[in-house]
C-alpha cells in the first residue's frame, strides 16, 4: 500500500527525528559476499536508523541508496532489521544494538574504565566518593590507582620518587588519606627496609665473593 503525501511527509519526519538523537553506536561495512553493498547501522537514544547502498555491476543499472528507521522500543521485535544486520556485521552487534535498545541501560557506566577515570579525574573529591556508591563499575574505576595518583598531585604539587615507591606498596588512595605524621613513618620504615634490603644484599654479594675465593684456593691445591 503506497503512503499519502502526509504519511510520507511524517514518515520523513519520524526518521529525522531517530537520526539526529544522540549517538550510540555507528558502523559501516560491506555486506558479505557475493553481495558487494555497502551498509550503515545508527544507533542513537530514539531508535535504529539502517541505510545501505546497492552496488550493481551492470553499467545500465541505476541504484539509489535507501533507508528505513525503526522506533527504539520497536528494534527487539524487528526480525528484518536484526536480520540484516546480523548478516552484515555478525551476531555480536545484533545482541549490541538489542541491549541498547533496552529501556533498562545504563550508558554511562557501560564506557570503557579509562574514560570513566578521564571523568572521575575532573570531580571534586567529595564527587568522587559519591560516584563510588553509584554502582559497581563506578566503585572499580574510582578506587583505580591512576586516578587516585592524580588526586595526590593535585593536592601535593609533587611527587617525590621515596612517595612512589610507598605508593606501589600500599596504593595512592591509601596514601592519600594518610594523614602527615603516619606517612612520615611509613616513609621512615620505607627508607629502614630499603636500607636493611641493600645490606642483605651486599652482604650476600661478600658471602658469594668469599665462597668463590676459596673454591679458587682449594682448586690451585
């Protein structure tokens, strides 16, 4: 049943409307052969915008791109849609498109852990605490050592190397909730157990030295 010039004018207008949402997810690709079209997949917060262009290789043969867009609670029920692409970019991207599409997402959270720290790195402490009680993934990415690193340098200016080195033993969150007198303990039982480490060490490097020593004077005998 061909459309009225209504229809068609708010069919255009619901499409316009899924395309220009935010962002989600967007791929390109050629389908799998023999076909040689190529295909594009738009994800966004209203729904799946699908285009694809029809690659012909007779010379007569006049091809227009096309374009369909599904509604975001419509995609899981859409079996052509998820058909077409999962022939082109594979079941992995058809479970993600699905799992997008679902009210219940939580986008946020769902961003690499780098990102998340690149985030977290510009809140204030107190933000940081909070966004630790949010959820599990949030609590992972604000107990990362990197980000805790750069929080001890934006209150501490600098780091000195003796401040690393406690840091890679009880970690910078540890660290930086440390008040001054204790650091300066652990800074101080830090310095006895390197300097004890470097004595045992020398005095394995004599013991080995000495045992080498004899074993030269009792080969000569």
């Amino acid at each position: 049943m061909e459309l009225t010039a209504e229809q068609k004018k708010e069919e255009t207008k619901r499409r316009k409307f899924i395309a220009n949402a935010w962002i989600l997810l967007e791929k390109t690709g050629q389908a799998p052969a023999p076909s040689k079209d190529y295909c594009q997949l738009v994800v966004t917060t209203e729904g799946v915008v699908w285009r694809w262009w029809r690659i012909s290789m007779r010379r007569t043969a006049v091809v227009y791109p096309g374009e369909w867009a599904v509604n975001r609670d419509d995609v899981p029920d859409d079996d052509r849609l998820l058909h077409e692409v999962e022939h082109t970019f594979g079941p992995d991207v058809r479970n993600q498109v699905v799992h997008l599409c679902t009210r219940s997402n939580d986008f946020l959270s769902k961003l690499p852990q780098k990102i998340l720290v690149k985030i977290a790195s510009h809140l204030s402490l107190e933000d940081v605490i909070a966004m630790a009680h949010c959820s599990k993934a949030f609590r992972r990415t604000c107990l990362t050592d990197s980000l805790w690193r750069g929080i001890f340098l934006q209150h501490h200016k600098q780091i000195s190397p003796e401040i690393e080195e406690l840091a890679r033993e009880h970690s910078w969150r540890k660290i930086f909730f440390t008040d001054k007198l204790k650091l300066q303990m652990l800074l101080s039982r830090h310095r006895s157990m390197v300097k004890l480490n470097s004595e045992k060490e020398e005095s394995m490097k004599l013991v080995k030295e000495r045992e080498a020593s004899m074993a030269s004077v009792k080969s000569e005998h």
